[in-house]
C-alpha cells in the first residue's frame, strides 16, 4: 500500500484535535498560549510601527515639496567695494536677468515652473513682541502656485490680496498675535549704506494672509512679500536671490542639476534632498534599527512555540506510541506537530495584523488621547516638526510583517516536531 501524500487531510485533523484538546488531555499548553499572543503582539507592533514610520516620511517629504522649491539655482558670492568706507565685503550672489533665465529653466523637459525669488532675514515685532522670520519675495501668481501655502481649508484671509501686503505662517501669527488686517513691523540688517555704515531697515506691512503649511518650522519663521516690495526692501533692485524650480518628478530631481547650471551659467545648485538628505537618512536607519528590534521580539515570541510543542510531545508519547504502531511514518508525526506550531504560528500572526491595523488605523486618535492625558507632552510639533502622528498603512509592509513572523514560527516548530518523530514507539508504551 502506497504511502500517503505529505500532508494530508488527516495530518491535519490530527494536529488540529491536539490543539483543541484540554490541557487535562494533554492538549494546548500555557506556553503555547503565551507564544500565540506574544506572536500576535509582536506582529501588531511591528505593522504598527512600519505603518507610522512610512505616514511620517510621507508627510515629512509631503510637507517639504508642498512648502518648498525642489530645487534651487543661486549664483556664488562676490565681493563688492563700499564707495564710502572703501571696505570690501562678501555679498550673496544675485541673478540679474531673472525673468529670461526663468523661462529658459521653465521650457526645459519635466519641470513644471521656475520662479524669480527674493531672500533675507528680519526681526519681525508687532508691539513688545518680536520673532526672526524669514522673508521670501515672489510674485502673486507663484505664491497661488505653491500647495501647501495656498490652501484655503488651513488659511485665513484672501490670497488676492498679496499685492498689498504680507503672507506670514500661522507659528507667527500666534506669537505676535496678529491676524488679518494687523500691521506687522519687519527690521532688516542690510539696510541703506551711509559713510557711518549700514543703517538697519524699518518697514511695516498689513497682514493679509494667514497660512498654515503643516510644518512647524516653516509656520513660525516664514513670510511672504511681493517681489517689487522685496527688491526695494532688501536693495535687490532690478535682481533676484535665486530661482526655485519645481519638477514633476521631485524624486528624479538631480537628474535635472546639469541642464539648470548649464541654463545659467556659473550658478549652483540646490535640491530638496541636499537640504533634507540628513534627516531622510536618519529616518531610514531608525527605520531598519526598529525593524530588527521588533523583529526580535517576534522571534522570542516564537521561541515560547518550541517550549510549547516539547511539553506537548511529551504528553503525546502514548499517541505517538500508537500512531506508529499503526503505520504512522516518521515523517507523517513531524508533519502532525509541525502543523500543531504553524497553526500557532499563523493564528498569532492573523491576529496580530488584525490589532496591528486597527492601531494603525486610529493611531493619530490614541496619540491625541496620550497627549492629552500628559497635558501636552507626548507630541511636541517643536520637536517632531509636524503636527500629528501619521500612518500610513501599505501592503508591502503588512506583507514584510506576516513574512516575518511565519517563517521564524515555521522554523522554530521543526526541533520538536523531529523530537517527536524520531520517539521510539516500544519506549513510547512500555510503561503503558
């Protein structure tokens, strides 16, 4: 009589009655309670943490190219005499013939726009209270152009309204309680050059718009000002800092550096990932460091099967005994209680992704309900530069999780399962 094939049916009802069976029968042990809900735990904390660790780096490059230029173009520094004093000093480099190198930038294959911009740092005040900011000078039409500034749903006031007046972050608005309507006093530095020196410039503008780009640090530092008011206040008169550059494919975006330098000659250029490259990096690490810690998690959790199984082989030896005198193989007992721990394996891992989905579906809310209860302290914006936890759940990492915890359940099921096969049924019964 041919042998049966691997696995069949009755392997496993077998393996399925073992683990059915009360522990007075000899059947599911504690350990092996305790590894199914280890390995659920751990699965639900690795999808977890996969979920959260991809929604923060979506909404971290989301927030960048939505708030950001992908690329930037600026000429090098150069030296400039002071006619009065006679000193030399370093000043940023400028472009000239902004608005032909912008259309050139603008024709070339796969970007979208090039916009002239001016730069400088102020000291912003209303009242007694005051803040650094960072000024951009642009034009309303790019201004409208840029995502995450031009969103009504988060914004206060009219974008229209841009030509007479300024656009600042909502980080600012709170510290300088200003709104829409208020005037807003900005200090520069590099004011007009007198023979006592360079005299400070004073200058106040109403607040017509009020925007919220979802990054702290961009909130509490920008403002925005028309590029006419920007060149006049920042002496940039007939010239600009640089051109920002945004692509239709931010990720190929290096691939472009040659044709933009070879657009203006001499400049320099500079890429969304050249001023996030550090961070996206630091990310990436913390996100394979992570990933290898709560590996290991499930694979302790996966170890408690092995214990599981040996007390089960042991309570079995009489069932073992009798399956082989009964024609059981070798390979149909291994077969029996390696299913005995895949099943726990895969059970554990089935719930796991069921907790670990659901927590990744609500985290942002039981994140708020920890913050609140810590009266704050749990997600500081100030820090984490974005103001919720995000997660974002993909297929890939669900699968990577699921892979995980089977093949390290499989692996460890097989020690006892050979035990168990390899048990003389003579010595199995004869104490029977």
């Amino acid at each position: 009589m041919a042998n049966p094939r691997p696995f069949a049916p009755y392997e496993f009802m077998i393996a399925w009655r073992y683990l059915r069976a009360r522990r007075a029968e000899g059947g599911v042990s504690v350990m092996t309670w305790i590894s199914l809900i280890g390995i659920a735990l751990g699965v639900m904390a690795l999808i977890a943490t996969l979920a959260v660790r991809s929604g923060f780096r979506a909404e971290f490059v989301d927030t960048i190219l939505g708030a950001n230029a992908h690329t930037t173009v600026y000429m090098p520094p150069g030296q400039i005499v002071n006619d009065l004093t006679e000193e030399t000093y370093s000043v940023a480099g400028t472009i000239a013939d902004y608005a032909a190198v912008a259309d050139r930038m603008a024709a070339l294959p796969s970007v979208l726009r090039a916009d002239p911009v001016v730069k400088g740092q102020v000291m912003a005040s209303a009242g007694e209270r005051s803040n650094v900011a960072e000024v951009f000078g642009l034009t309303q039409g790019d201004l409208a152009d840029i995502p995450r500034i031009a969103d009504p749903q988060t914004a206060v006031g009219d974008i229209a309204d841009f030509d007479r007046g300024v656009a600042i972050g909502s980080g600012i608005a709170r510290e300088l309680n200003l709104g829409v309507g208020d005037r807003i006093q900005l200090i520069s530095p590099q004011g007009a050059q007198t023979a006592f020196g360079t005299t400070p410039r004073v200058a106040a503008y109403e607040v017509v718009y009020v925007f919220t780009a979802g990054r702290y640090d961009i909130d509490r530092t920008r403002i925005y000002m028309p590029l006419a008011e920007a060149q006049s206040y920042f002496n940039r008169e007939g010239v600009v800092d640089e051109i920002q550059v945004y692509v239709a494919e931010p990720e190929q975006v290096d691939d472009l550096t040659p044709a933009l330098m070879e657009a203006l000659p001499g400049s320099l250029v500079w890429t969304w990932r050249d001023s996030s490259g550090s961070f996206l990096k630091a990310l990436d690490v913390e996100d394979d460091v992570m990933f290898v810690i709560l590996s290991v998690l499930v694979l302790i959790a996966s170890m408690n099967i092995t214990s599981g199984l040996i007390m089960l082989v042991k309570n079995k030896g009489r069932d073992i005994g009798i399956l082989r005198t009964m024609g059981l193989t070798e390979g149909a007992v291994l077969r029996v209680f390696f299913l005995c721990g895949a099943f726990t394996g895969v059970i554990g891992t089935l719930a796991g992704v069921i907790l670990g989905v659901l927590l990744a579906l609500n985290v942002d809310s039981i994140m708020a309900a920890v913050n609140w209860f810590s009266d704050g302290g749990a997600w500081d914006p100030a820090v984490r530069g974005i103001y919720e936890l995000p997660a974002r759940l993909r297929g890939i990492d669900i699968a990577k999780a699921v892979g995980l915890s089977l093949v390290l359940s499989f692996i460890v099921t097989i020690f006892p399962a050979r035990r168990a096969a390899r048990m003389n049924p003579v010595e199995a019964l004869r104490y029977e």
